[in-house]
C-alpha cells in the first residue's frame, strides 16, 4: 500500500484539484451565505458544468464536483457573475474565513466577519498557506472548537480576544482592532517560520516552541458547546445532509424556500425558516446515526482512496453503537476527520479496513484486513 498524497492545500474555486470524478471547485461564500439567487444559480451551474452533486465541506465551503477542465472556464464565468469568485488565486486562499452561521444581521459577530473579510481581500495582507484560516464567532458559548481554523476571533472572560489555535494564551481586541490584529498575527506567524515551504498550521508551530509577541497573556479557554443537531434555531432551521452531500436539484429546491447558510458541520441553515422542507436527501432526525458518521468521497470520486466508503456507511448505520462517533477513510489521510475518533475505520484495499479506536486514520490498528461483514461483528 502506497503511502497517500499530502497536497498541503485546499482546492478553490481558481485553483481546483483533479479527483476520481473530475475536478472539485471549492466555493467559499461570502460570509458563509448565498442568496436565493447565488444558491439557485450554483445548484444550475454543478448540473450544467459538473456531475450535479455538492459536497459541503469541515469549513462551510461549497464543493461542486464532477467539472472538468473543459466546462471550468465557463463554470468560473458563472460564478463570477454571481458574486463568488476572488480577483485571482491569492485572494481567494486568504479568504479562508469560518463564522458562526447564527449571527444576526448587523450583530458583533457579523460586522467583524465583514471587517476581517475586506482586510484579507487588500494588496497587503500576508500570502497565508492553502489550509491557514480564520474562525469568528462573538457570541457567550462557542461552538466552533472542533471547527479547523488557526486565528479565532471570540469572546474572552473580559471581552473580545484573539486566540492562536493551540494555545491558552490570548491578546485583547476590539471591534475596531480585531481585524488588524488577526492580519498582524497571521504576519508575525509567517515572519517566526511557521509556513516553511509554504506550508504550516499554527497549533504545530507552537508545538514546536515559537514564543507568541509579549501582548499575548493567559487566558482561559471556555469549553465549546457541542455541534448543533437539526432542527428550529434562532435564525432558521437547520437542515443535515447525508454525509455532507447534496444534489444540485435538492439544493436548487431550497433556494426557492429562503437564502442559505453554509455550516461547518455539513448542514445548511435556511433562514427564517421555522418547518423542515420535505426534500430528497435531508437528515431532519437528530438521532440518525448517519449523523455519527465522517465519511470521505472514497473511491472511485477520490484516486487516492483505496475502497468506496459511503455505502459502507450506509451499512454500517445502524450497527453504530449509541453515542459513539465512526470515522470512515478511503485512505491513511483521514481528510473527513483529521483528529481522532472513537472507531476509525482505514481502508487498505478494496473492501478491506483496519479498525482503529480512539485514534486518527493513520494510527495502529486494532484489527486489520477487516471485510465489511466482520466490521460489523468488531464495531
């Protein structure tokens, strides 16, 4: 088995990646949230140009899969015309940017979100590596500490602060500074070598020992709450899609219902909106246990995955025990789960995993060679 393939960034709407299935556009929205009319009009676009399924991704992008090189210029040419396409590459891997979906209109959360967006977007910010990003999120109770970012914006014991990823130290900031002073953490980040080659995260660049600018003092980290399940919020109702894919007909439906908000745990928020919609492919269950599930695109839609995995999980469902989570890897990567999970399962070859508990895709089995019929006995 050949060790897998580590890019070291993400694909984008300029800059897509080649998959099993052609290439995957990555859509970053602005301010996570498309209109009716954006909605409607990627839901035309993944069908005319790619093979009419939408991925959502760990950091609420929208991911149209199935594009091929040919249809891409005209693919971008719609998006532009939508309002979601960046000036060039650089700006577009900056604008890496995770907000919590339940701000308000005009709300603290709200207007940094859109503050921190325009400074990314300026000649001068700092050319960031492909998987460096920005959470956002102002509200009492965090709830995007499992969301990957590396520079979070949030609420301190005394008001707002900036977190590095990774650590417990802190530096205070206002509506006014918290912008600018993500932009200079993410400068001294660069200037300190943590993107060598250009590649880096922050928390394993503290790991290694870099020592934070002296305005960075302790500051306790609040405990998150935990990923929302489906139903009625304060600011529409919140819809899951099996394992975080949509087709562009369910997704041109909800269009038609209200503008849409794109979360970090694979669901889409329908503003205002206070009755689930009855279309295909929506999880309105908070029980299901395809919910539990991290599952990648597996083979053949990814050419480093070693076996299909969605009907796996499919079958697996509901054999999963109660409460615990199960992580499904068509390859040592572990990209729909970086950290560890309760039960990993690593595919080795077609139709056979390595059974793993309580850690990442590439950690040492407890079982290996395991056919899906012996899985489900081992689970």
């Amino acid at each position: 088995m050949s060790a897998p393939v580590v890019h070291g960034w993400c694909p984008g709407a300029l800059r897509p990646m080649m998959s099993g299935d052609g290439l995957v556009v990555r859509v970053r929205a602005p301010l996570g949230r498309l209109t009716q009319e954006q909605a409607a009009g990627v839901a035309r676009l993944a069908a005319e140009h790619g093979n009419g399924l939408i991925d959502m991704s760990a950091r609420a992008n929208v991911q149209i899969r199935g594009v091929s090189p040919a249809s891409h210029p005209a693919l971008i040419d719609g998006l532009t015309a939508l309002g979601l396409i960046d000036r060039d590459v650089a700006a577009e891997t900056r604008r890496n940017l995770v907000i919590q979906p339940f701000w308000s209109e005009g709300d603290l959360t709200h207007r940094i979100a859109h503050a921190l967006t325009e400074a990314l977007a300026q000649p001068d910010a700092p050319d960031l590596p492909g998987k460096f990003g920005f959470a956002v999120e102002c509200g009492p109770e965090p709830i995007l500490r499992a969301t990957s970012a590396d520079i979070r914006i949030e609420r301190g014991e005394n008001g707002l602060i900036l977190r590095p990823d990774g650590s417990d130290l802190a530096a205070p900031v206002t509506e006014d500074t918290a912008a600018e002073a993500a932009l200079d953490l993410a400068r001294w980040f660069l200037a300190s070598g943590g993107a060598p080659e250009g590649r880096g995260r922050m928390a394993r660049h503290l790991a290694s020992g870099a020592v934070l600018p002296g305005q960075f003092r302790e500051a306790p980290v609040v405990a998150g709450a935990a990923a929302p399940a489906p139903g009625t919020t304060s600011a529409g109702q919140l819809v899951a899609l099996e394992f975080g894919q949509i087709t562009a007909s369910t997704l041109a439906a909800q269009a038609e219902l209200a503008p849409i908000r794109v979360t970090p745990w694979r669901m889409l928020l329908l503003e205002g909106m206070t009755e689930a919609p009855d279309l295909p492919g929506l999880i309105h269950d908070a029980h299901d246990p395809r919910l539990r599930i991290d599952v990648c695109t597996g083979a053949p839609g990814c050419p480093q995955a070693l076996s299909p995995t969605r009907d796996l999980a499919r079958t697996l469902a509901p054999h999963l025990p109660a409460s615990q989570r199960l992580h499904i890897s068509g390859c040592a990567k572990g990209c729909a789960h970086p950290g560890p999970a309760a039960l990993t399962l690593t595919a080795t070859a077609p139709a056979r995993f390595d059974l793993i508990r309580d850690g990442r895709a590439d950690a040492t089995p407890e079982a290996t060679g395991l056919a899906p019929d012996q899985i489900k006995k081992a689970i």
